[in-house]
C-alpha cells in the first residue's frame, strides 16, 4: 500500500511539474496557427447539437463555410440581425480566417448601415440612429478580429476605410469622414503589416486632415519619403504641400511642384 502511495504521489508530482511546459507548448502551437482553440461551449446554442458536435470532431472549418452561407442568405433577405449572429458564429469557429471578419464588418458598416439609412418606412431619426450603430458593429466586429490577427493587413485597411469614409452627416443623409487620424494610422498600421504602399500615401492624407502637429509631422514624413521614392501623383503633391504650410515649414526646404489642388484625388 505504502509503494502504492509514493508511486501515485510520484505521478503527481510529475503532473505538476510538467504542466506549465505543456501549457507553454500548447499556447506557442495556437499562437502560431498549427493547433486551434478550444471551441468555445456556447456555440452549443447558436449552432444546435448537431453542428457543436462536429465543431468538436474537427470539422470546425466546414461548419464555419456553412454559417457563412447561412448568412448569405439571410443578407439576401435583409435580416441584418441574422447576418450578425451568423458570423459571430462563423468568426468564432475560424477566428484566424481575416475575411469572414472583413466580410461580417462589411456588411454592418456598409450594408445595414446604408439599408436603414435610407429606409423611408422609418423615421429620420432611428434611421440614423440605426445606420451609426451599425458602423459601430462594424468597427467592433475589427477590432475583435485584431485580437486575434494583430497584424493582419486585411483587417487594418478595412478598419481605416471604415474611419476615412463612414461618418454620416445629418442634414443631408449621406456619408463623410468618421475620424481622419483614425483612419490614417489604421492605414500605416496596414502598410506596416504588408499592404500596398498606396496605404501608406492614403495613411498620410488622412492625417493631413487630423491637422494635429504629431499627424502632420508624421504626415510629412511619409509623403516626402513617398515623393524621394518617384511618386508624383496629384494627391501626394498636394497633401504634401498643405503639410509643408500647416507646420511653417521654409520655403527652401519645400518641394518645387505647385499644387495640382485635386480634392479627393489620390
């Protein structure tokens, strides 16, 4: 009984002391893509018995096409409540798969939003009311995916479009800017992780109109980095040079083009 005793007491012990390097394994396997997550055990509710169970057999991939096509339906329906519920379930299955969270963001920012924007069967006001709240889920369903892609360029541009272009005006019922500084780092931050070098131009631009002195000084640098690199689109040139006025900087050290003065051009 006694060797029984220290044999179990061994076996603890060796539990214990191993449990921390199998946690660090665990985290580094999940942190890198090779192992999921642990599903999540409210799932049962949203996906049904039949659907949690082959979340957990491994097949948590083929449920999430099938929710996502689910949601694709209920787009087609123009039941924007359902569409949301759908991709968080979808999300919450792949969550390292950047475009169901572009695409569930996409349609709350873009479509709902727009589609109670402009519904006459509802009042003015709970239309917009229903149209900001719906670029707020927008907003919110990115930044939950950058919890989990922190540096996914995908997600980063979005996030900035959805700050460069999102806002509503509400004397007229259409959109403008949401938040220019906003949208200009979430641009950088995008370019940083791989996008397009347009992002960085678009990125700048943004923080032009922020016209805080910390935007324009990075502004300017990277537009002038931009225009040392061959750049000369109207866009750059002109954004560079309201840059160059709005921080005084000294006609010696400005660029030689005149401003093309494009407004939106890029």
């Amino acid at each position: 009984m006694k060797r029984k005793l220290q044999a179990l007491s061994l076996l603890v012990i060796v539990g214990l002391v191993s449990r921390p390097a199998d946690e660090a394994v665990t985290l580094s396997l999940r942190t890198s893509g090779m192992l999921s997550r642990p599903v999540d055990l409210g799932l049962r509710e949203g996906l049904g018995q039949m659907g949690f169970a082959a979340s957990l057999g491994g097949l948590r991939s083929l449920v999430a096409s099938i929710t996502y096509l689910q949601a694709f339906t209920a787009f087609e329906n123009i039941d924007w409540a359902k569409v949301d519920s759908l991709f968080q379930l979808t999300t919450r299955l792949q969550p390292g798969y950047a475009t169901y969270w572009v695409e569930g963001s996409w349609h709350m920012a873009y479509n709902a939003a727009s589609g109670y924007l402009f519904d006459d069967k509802l009042r003015p006001a709970i239309r917009r009311q229903l149209a900001r709240d719906h670029v707020q889920r927008g907003i919110e369903i990115l930044d939950e995916g950058l919890k989990f892609l922190p540096d996914d360029p995908q997600l980063w541009v979005t996030l900035g479009a959805i700050y460069e272009r999102r806002g509503l005006d509400p004397l007229h019922d259409r959109w403008v800017e949401l938040d220019p500084k906003k949208a200009g780092e979430c641009y950088l931050r995008g370019h940083k992780n791989g996008a397009l070098q347009v992002y960085e131009r678009l990125g700048a631009y943004q923080l032009v109109k922020a016209g805080d002195p910390a935007s324009l000084r990075t502004a300017l640098e990277v537009l002038r980095r931009n225009y040392g690199m061959g750049y000369r689109t109207p866009g750059l040139i002109h954004y560079l040079k309201l840059a160059e006025e709005q921080l005084d900087i000294p006609s010696a050290q400005r660029i030689p083009d005149a401003d093309p003065t494009p407004g939106g051009a890029r």
